[in-house]
C-alpha cells in the first residue's frame, strides 16, 4: 500500500516529465509502426506470389527479430548519431516480421476460386488487388500490426540506451540509482506506463480493425 | 445460309508450360447464338480448359478464337472478360461484399450510374428467385449452397453479357436443389437467350441442359457434337457410346411426347381388345414416351391410357409405339449423318 502511496505521489510530482515521455514514446512507436506497415504490405504484397523471395523475406526480417536489441540499436549509431533516430531504425527492423508474415498468410488464404472469378469478371490485377485481395487479407494484417505495435512499445523502453527518449528515462533513470530516494518509484513508472500506453494503442488498433474489416469475414 | 456463329474456335490448342501432351488439340468448334452447347466427357478431358481458353482466362498456344466475326485472340482479355458471363463450381462469391455489391461488380467496372446499377442489381436477384430486400444486404456467409449459385449466375449477368461460361456450375450443390437450379436455368434461358457453353462431366446433366453436346475426349477432341435426341439414337463411335453408358435408347424417349403420337383408339373400359384386358394406368397428352413406358412398366400392362386436356381418354400408347419411335429417330440421326459424310 505504501509503494502505490509513493509510486502515485512520484507520479503526481512529475506529471509533467511522465506526459512528456509518455507522449514521446507513443510518437516512436506510432511513427515506426505505420512505416512498418506501408514498408512490410508492399513487401508481402510483392513477395507473395513469388516463392523465392517470399523465404527469403521471411526469413530475413525473422533473423532481425534474433539481434539482441541494444546491439541492434547501437548498429546505427554511427550512422546516424546518438538519439531517436538509431531507435527507430531498429524498431522498424523488428516491426517487418508479423506484419510481413500477416500480409503474406493473409494473401495466401484468399480463395483461388474468388480469385478466379474475379478476374473472370474483368478486373485487372490492381483492382483484383485493392477490391478483393487486400480487403480479404485485411483483418490478419491487423492483427500483424497490432503484434507489431505491441512489439515496438516494449522494445522502444531501450532507446535512452542510444540516446533516445521515452518511458525508457524513467527506467534506466531508477536503476541507475538505485538504492537512492524514489528509484523503485521511477523504474515502476516507466514500466508501468509503458504497459498501460501498449493496451492503449492496442484497443484503438482494435477499433480501427474492427471498423475497416468487413462484417462479411466476422466469424 | 447458317447464321454466323456466336463463338468460333478455330483449331485452337493449350499446351501447358511445363508439359509435353497438349490439354487441348486443335479444336474446331462453333456455337451457336442463343444456343446452350454442353461440353461433356470425363474428368481432366480438357473442358475446363476449353471454356476457359473462350474468355482467355489462359492463352491459347496455338489457333483463333472468334466472337460475332471479329478475332479475339489478341484483344485486352479484361475488356472481353467483361462481355461475357463466368460462372465456376466453386461460385468464388466476395466475402467481404455484401450480395448486392457482389452483384454490382461489373456494372460497377463499367462505370454506370448509380441508380441504374441499384436497379440492375434488383432485377436480377428477382430473376434468379431471390429477394432484393432479404437478400441483397446478406453477406455471402449467410446463404445456402443453391441460393449462393443463384447469386453467382446473377453477378455473371450484371452486364447483361451475350455469351456465358459455365464450368460444372452445379456441381457441388445436391441433388434436389441442382435439379431445381437446372430447370429455373433453363426457364430463364427461355427469356434470355443468351449464348452458353456449359461444362459438365454427367451426361444426364449434358443430355437435360443442352440444346447440344459436344462430347470430348482426351486432349478436348470432338468425338460427337449434335442434339442429345441425335446422340442417343446414333452414338458415331464407341467412345461415345460408352461414354452415354447404358440405357442410352431409353434416354432417348424423354424427347418425345405421348401427344404427338398416332395412339390406338381406346375401347371403353370394358372393351375387349385382343389382348383381353384394356390397361389401367394413365397418363396425359404432353407426358414423354419415357413416362408412358414407365407407366407401362408400373401397371404390367405394356400399354397405358392417354387422357385428355378434359381428362377423358384418348386414346392408347402401346409398346409399340415406344420401339417405332426409337427405330424413327434412329434412321432420322443415320440419314442425317450419311448425308453429312456424302456432303464432305
Ligand atoms: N494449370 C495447369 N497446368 C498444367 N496442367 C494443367 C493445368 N490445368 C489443367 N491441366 C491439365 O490439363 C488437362 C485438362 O484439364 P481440365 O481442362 O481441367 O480438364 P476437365 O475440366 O475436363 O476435368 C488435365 O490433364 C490437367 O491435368
Ligand atoms: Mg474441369
């Protein structure tokens, strides 16, 4: 009782900077995820129907999801200098995955004969695309980019590692002073917002999943 | 004159890549317009591949294909697609589309106006027995095997195309409601008149839907293509015969009707025909000779009692009848091939 009682009254204290992060880390991880999801539709898209590149894509993006974060992180610091940006960079890199893996899955699962007859119908293969197959492959590329999100908001509590911002301040900011006055409270408040923003970002997604996907495909 | 053909293959050919036998060898083939011609024979024949190769959802490697007159085989295939109907077993409806939108797909890509497509799209729901106001806001999720084929015919007559290609479209519905489906089809053909190709591998489906066969071999080769009456009098090969199985004479009494014939005069009920007994089944006027043998057949009689509009006999249908009509056909479809051999 008396930790929430702190960990609260730490809160209230430094609502400012808590916001502030708070706000920061939503950036990131909203700013990689919607590059991921453009960056990793095409690629699936493209992949999809070649099989070659399709295991090697997967297979690639999949190698990414091993690299241990702070050394992916740090990768692109020469790069690019110290800061969000090298973050972000790694972020998009683990973000491809499951929304490749969802793109292509989801492509693959469309029926042949709904294929077959829409181009029996005259449709070009961009509007086989955009009319049938996307709108079909939709709800499972969703659910990548909710994977994704939830993913990236985790991972992002590392950028102050490279320099970057976020809850990761509050984490890294405690457990390097540990011992001293409010540290469990700082460390407890990034986690603790870090999780509560990933639930957040999570239900809206969800939302917006529920509203772009057809009621024909609702199970 | 003939009238020029609606759809003309002109020695057209598929060889898959990555094989060495053709699907489909040289084929020659005309159908008609307004015509439904049935392509019929057993399974990985080539039929599929011949219908499919008409709206070229797969090139042809080799031959001409002509639609009205005019050589299709180089034009944009999207463009043609949209003149003519496509209907698959697996019917492919969209999923996420609700039946009206479904409906709309072609219209839609042609870019009518909207309420000319709303209107399109009631219309034809109502000609398929469907009703716009139930049906046209259901997902397809929500339909039964026969009402989804409905639908699928009628999203292949969005456009209001001229020719249609059925590959086995009711294949996989049971056997009632493809009954159903097949008799509604044709009712509708009635009005439509629409050019149809339509695949099937059961030639009792062959025999009931089309106003001719084509019945094909290995690699889409023509073994016979002629009306199902011509067929079943006169199999030209033992291809064809086999393939039509047994039964086949009798098949060929569904053509004809028991008012048509020259009955026997019908001696009152208690009349003393030769045979001793007068027959006690009946049947009426615009019923087929297969109906009158079944009859016949039902009662042991080897006759049966042909009633009027009025239902009053009028006469008799004897087993005789059954055999002069067969042996009638049969000499009509020899003389109408020896004249085809002595012409060529
Ligand atoms: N895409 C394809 N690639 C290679 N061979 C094919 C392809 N489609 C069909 N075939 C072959 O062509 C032949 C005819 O097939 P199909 O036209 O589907 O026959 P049917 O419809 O009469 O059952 C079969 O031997 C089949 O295996
Ligand atoms: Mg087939």
């Amino acid at each position: 009782m008396d930790g929430l009682q702190s960990w609260w009254s730490y809160v209230v204290g430094h609502s400012d900077d808590v916001f502030e992060a708070t706000l920061e880390h939503a950036q990131i991880t909203v700013t990689v995820v919607i590059l991921a999801t453009v960056f990793s539709v095409a690629l699936g898209i493209y992949v999809q129907s070649r099989p070659t590149s399709k295991a090697i894509a997967l297979a690639i993006s999949g190698i990414f999801l091993t690299i241990p974060a702070l050394a992916l992180f740090a990768l692109f610091i020469p790069l690019v200098g110290p800061g969000n940006s090298p973050a972000m960079m790694a972020l998009f890199l683990y973000a491809i995955l499951p929304i490749l893996r969802n793109t292509v899955t989801g492509l693959d699962e469309v029926s042949p004969a709904v294929v077959e007859s829409a181009r029996g119908m005259g449709m070009s293969p961009a509007q086989q695309l955009w009319r049938v197959r996307l709108p079909l492959a939709w709800p499972l590329i969703m659910t990548g980019v909710r994977i994704s999100t939830l993913l990236t908001v985790g991972i992002a509590a590392i950028a102050i590692l490279v320099g970057g911002g976020g809850l990761g301040v509050f984490i890294q900011g405690g457990l390097t002073r540990l011992g001293l006055p409010n540290s469990v409270e700082s460390v407890w408040v990034g986690t603790v917002f870090t999780v509560v923003l990933g639930l957040a970002l999570d239900a809206v997604l969800s939302l917006i999943q529920r509203l772009t996907s057809s009621r024909g495909l609702r199970a | 004159m003939a009238v020029e053909p609606k759809i003309r293959l002109d020695h057209v050919s598929k060889v898959y890549p990555g094989t060495d036998t053709p699907a489909v060898s040289e084929l020659t083939l005309d159908i008609d317009p307004g015509e439904i011609l049935v392509l019929v024979g057993p399974s990985g024949c080539g039929k599929s591949t011949t219908l499919r190769l008409i709206n070229r959802m797969i090139e042809p490697t080799g031959g001409r294909i002509y639609l009205d007159g005019d050589d299709v085989t180089d034009v944009n295939p999207d463009q043609l697609r949209r003149r003519i109907g496509y209907v698959i077993q697996q019917i492919g409806l969209f999923p996420h589309q609700t039946i009206a939108e479904n409906v709309a797909t072609v219209p839609k890509m042609l870019k009518w106006e909207k309420k000319k497509i709303s209107a399109r799209v009631d219309e034809l729901l109502d000609m398929v027995g469907l009703d716009p106001r139930v049906y046209g806001g259901r997902y397809p999720k929500e339909l039964s095997g026969g009402q989804a084929q409905r639908v699928g015919v009628a999203r292949a007559l969005g456009a209001d195309p001229s020719i249609m290609l059925m590959d086995e479209p009711f294949g996989a519905i049971d056997p009632i409601t493809r009954e159903s489906l097949q008799n509604e089809f044709l009712r509708l053909q009635d009005e439509l008149r629409k050019t149809i190709v339509f695949v099937t591998h059961d030639i009792d489906e062959a025999i009931k839907m089309g106003d001719r066969i084509a019945i094909l071999g290995k690699q889409s080769v023509v073994h016979q293509a002629d009306t199902p009456e011509r067929i079943l009098a006169y199999p030209v090969d033992d291809f064809v015969r086999s393939f039509i199985g047994a039964g086949t004479a009798m098949k060929g009494l569904a053509f004809e009707r028991v008012g048509d014939l020259d009955l026997a005069p019908f001696d009152g009920p208690n009349g003393n025909g030769e045979s001793g007994a007068e027959p006690t089944g009946t049947i009426t006027a615009d019923a087929t000779l297969y109906e009158a043998l079944e009859e016949m057949l039902r009662t042991a009689d080897g006759k049966t009692i042909v009633l009027d509009d009025s239902g009053e006999p009028a006469g008799v249908v004897e087993l005789s009848h059954l055999s002069d009509a067969l042996r009638t056909a049969q000499d009509e479809a020899r003389r109408h091939y020896d004249e085809l051999e002595a012409a060529s």
